[in-house]
C-alpha cells in the first residue's frame, strides 16, 4: 500500500524520537522487550490520533505523553521487575547452594543492549546522560517507586520536562508534581545510589576489568577475581534468589558453584545499560558453547563494584545480536 503525504509527515517528524522514547519505556517497565512493544504501541496510538494533532504542544512532548501513559496502562496489572538484591538482604551462608526461582513468580529486570539507544556520535553530552540514566542500579531502583512518581522522576530529572510539561503530559497539577518528585528523590537517597567513583564503559580501566572478570572465568581461576573485585563488592544472578556481598564471600560462591573448569565458559564483550558487559555461552555436556545470558559488571576506581549476572536466557543473548552458539 502506497504512503500519504501525511504518512511521510508523520514519519519524518516522529521517527527521531524513536531511540529515546524506547529509553523512556525501558526506564517505565524495566525489560528491553516490553518497551519495544510499548513504543510500538505508542506509535500506533500517535499515527491514529496526528490527523488530530494541532501543534497545541511540541511533537516531542506530544508522543512522551503518549508514551508515558501507554506505559503507566501497561504497568498497572503487572508485577514489578527485580534484582535478588530487591528481594531481601545478602546471603550470609557460605555454604547454601543458590536458591533459583523455581515458582516463576517473580518478574526479573532485564538489560538493555546500547545498540537500541546509542545516541548520536556528534552529541557527547546526549551519550553521557543516556549512559547514567540507564545503569543497571538505578533502573533497579526506579522499579521500587510507584508508577507515577516514577514517571514524574523520569520526566523531570532525565529528560528535563518542566513541570508544567510534567503536569500536562500526566494531566495533573504542577503541585503534585513537585510534591510525587521530592518524595521519589527521597526514596532514591534511601537507596544510596553511588555514582562518584564510577568509570565510563570507554575508560580503558572499565574495560581491563571486564577483561580480568573474563579471564577468571574462561580459565576458571578464582585467584583472578581478587585482582578485579572490589572489597565490597556484591554478586547477583537471576534467576536465584540468593546474592553476595564481600569480595571474599563473591569468590567462594563462584569457585565453589559457577566457574567449574577451564573452557566451560565464554564471553564476548558488549555493551548494555550504559556500562561493560558481556554476552556469556556455556558449554554443553556434548562440547556445544551455547547462549547463557548477560553479565553487566560495575567499575569504579579501585575495582568492580557490582556483579549482576542474568543466566539461562539464551534469548537475551540474541537480544544482543549475538548467535545461539559459539564456535570454539
């Protein structure tokens, strides 16, 4: 079927706004598929009611508020989406086996690949603010406010809404933004979110501790680790409901349960939520390296921080654009 002119209007106005908008929905619901079918819902929604839209507000505006409110719908059946660490507090049992979650009750976070959202080449700053806007622990964090303060938080703070913009995108008073807003920043400082010592993906120091936390695997070394965790530092992987914290009780887990031998594992470096990441394959009983999941690690200055592990989705690995199984 041929476009109209208004068809190509419409593209040529909204399609720039696609990668950002998706960010937005991922920010919302926590999960890299669902916000491409809610921004594919958004679309919709927006291509049924332009012939409507009389320029009363920015285009930019227009499809956020269209956004926001397709993802507050689609947020209010559902579970929110967690880490072990939004669960309860950290293992303190060196010896217990992790515990996955064989209920399926609980809805995990997923990570984003930056390929969906990678800014413009020529905008640094875009780069940088989409980069701390989409690290793990803070999209973790925002699953933790109510939909709507965390809708306000994310108009205001990420995207820099005014909050008169806020109010008319959320069809509420500039009153109850400002009060939903202190209240999330609030909740966020309960959190203590650490952001001083961090390093960008690009840091080369971010990338040789990625590479370290690599080796130990792909050699099965657990001395390795020590050279890359930080004293501090915690370990989660979903599906368990078990995590670590202390760089002594992180090692014992991954020695004892995960690295196994030498060759089990293989990584290939990507990267996701703004930080260094790897795809991971694990080999099969018959030899076969095949599609595990995700790990997303968080470095700082004087080492990894955190450690977050998605394992048995091999669906993420093709989220990545990687292949099922790798050639050894």
């Amino acid at each position: 079927m041929r476009s109209t002119p208004d068809d190509d209007r419409f593209a040529a106005e909204t399609e720039p706004f696609r990668r950002e908008l998706l960010a937005h929905c991922y920010r919302m619901v926590g999960s890299a598929h669902d916000a491409e079918d809610l921004v594919q819902e958004t679309y919709l929604r927006a291509w049924r009611s332009y012939a409507g839209f009389e320029g009363r507000a920015s285009i930019r505006s227009w499809l956020y508020k269209i956004a926001t409110n397709v993802c507050l719908t689609a947020l209010e059946p559902r579970r929110i989406r967690l880490l072990p660490s939004g669960l309860t507090g950290p293992c303190d049992d060196p010896d217990r086996v992790p515990r996955p979650d064989a209920s399926g009750e609980i809805s995990w976070l997923e990570p984003l690949p930056d390929a969906w959202i990678a800014a413009p080449h020529d905008d640094p700053a875009a780069v940088v603010v989409a980069r701390e806007s989409l690290r793990l622990a803070l999209i973790a964090s925002l699953q933790h406010l109510p939909a709507r303060q965390r809708a306000i938080l994310i108009l205001r703070e990420v995207l820099a809404f005014s909050a008169a913009e806020t109010a008319e995108i959320l069809d509420t008073t500039i009153a109850a933004v400002k009060s939903s807003l202190q209240r999330s920043r609030a909740r966020l400082d309960e959190l203590e979110l650490q952001s001083a010592e961090l390093l960008e993906p690009t840091d080369q120091r971010a990338r040789a501790l990625l590479d370290g936390y690599i080796e130990a695997f792909e050699r099965s070394d657990a001395s390795l680790l020590e050279k890359v965790l930080r004293s501090d530092a915690t370990l989660e992987a979903t599906p368990f409901r078990d995590w670590q914290a202390g760089r002594s009780m992180c090692i014992h887990v991954l020695d004892a349960y995960v690295l196994g031998k030498p060759g089990d594992w293989r990584m290939i470096p990507t990267p996701a939520n703004g930080q260094p990441a790897a795809v991971i394959y694990f080999r099969d009983p018959d030899g076969t390296l095949r599609a595990n999941g995700v790990v997303l690690v968080t470095p700082t200055t004087n080492g990894i921080s955190q450690v977050v592990a998605f394992h048995h989705n091999p669906a993420l690995v093709s989220t990545f654009g990687f292949p099922n199984t790798h050639p050894d």
